[in-house]
C-alpha cells in the first residue's frame, strides 16, 4: 500500500542534511542553520526573561566515596525547577536548591550562568 499524506506537497525536512548527503549549498546551509538557531536563542531569552540552566542531582556513599547521580533538572528563568529521576519519576520544585535539599543530594550546575558566558 502507498503512503497517502493527504497532500499533493512532497514533505520538507528541517534541519541538517544527514551526514554523507551531498547539497550543492552544504555549508550555506550550516551556517544558515547557526545563524537562525541563535536568533531564535536570543528571542527566547527575551520572551522568558533568560535561558533555562542544566543541573544535576548527586548522591554521595560514604563507602570509598562513591557517587551517583540520581536526577537531572532544568532550572527556569523565574527560579522554578523541574527534575526527571534516573530511577524514576519527575518533579517539580521551587528551586533548584529545594530539589537538591528534598531529595539528599548536591547540586551540580552543567554549564555556565548565562551572565558567565557573556
């Protein structure tokens, strides 16, 4: 059976070609997609107030001091934080902090602050 989209336009695709494809305009291409990828950076920092920050959640053993990391989160703009379990489940804090601070855990920041990087 043929594929039927419900439209006489043969699909776009967005984004880079695959790698080993040839396009005559490959590197326009890239760094068309550069360029739009910080534009459109720039216009979330400005709808939200910054760029949300990548954190990690880590326990420590005291046993030959072994760790492990237990959840990954994303802090917002306005503070709030969302984290999604390596075990399991997600959740939802009022700061990156209070979620290191519920859950035993240090907090580690991946990345830089967005003022840090300016």
């Amino acid at each position: 059976m043929e594929h039927l989209t419900g439209s006489d336009y043969p699909p776009v695709y967005h984004g880079p070609a695959p790698r080993g494809s040839t396009s005559e305009n490959g590197e326009k291409d890239a760094l068309r997609n550069v360029a739009f990828a910080a534009v459109e950076m720039e216009r979330v920092r400005v709808l939200t107030g910054g760029l949300p920050r990548l954190f990690a959640l880590v326990q420590e053993f005291e046993e030959e001091g072994a760790a492990e990391v237990v959840a990954y989160g994303l802090e917002m703009p306005c503070g709030a934080a969302a984290t999604v379990g390596v075990a399991q489940g997600f959740g939802r804090w009022r700061s990156a902090y209070s979620a290191a601070s519920r859950l035993h855990s240090d907090l580690v920041w991946l990345g830089e602050r967005e003022e840090d990087s300016a």
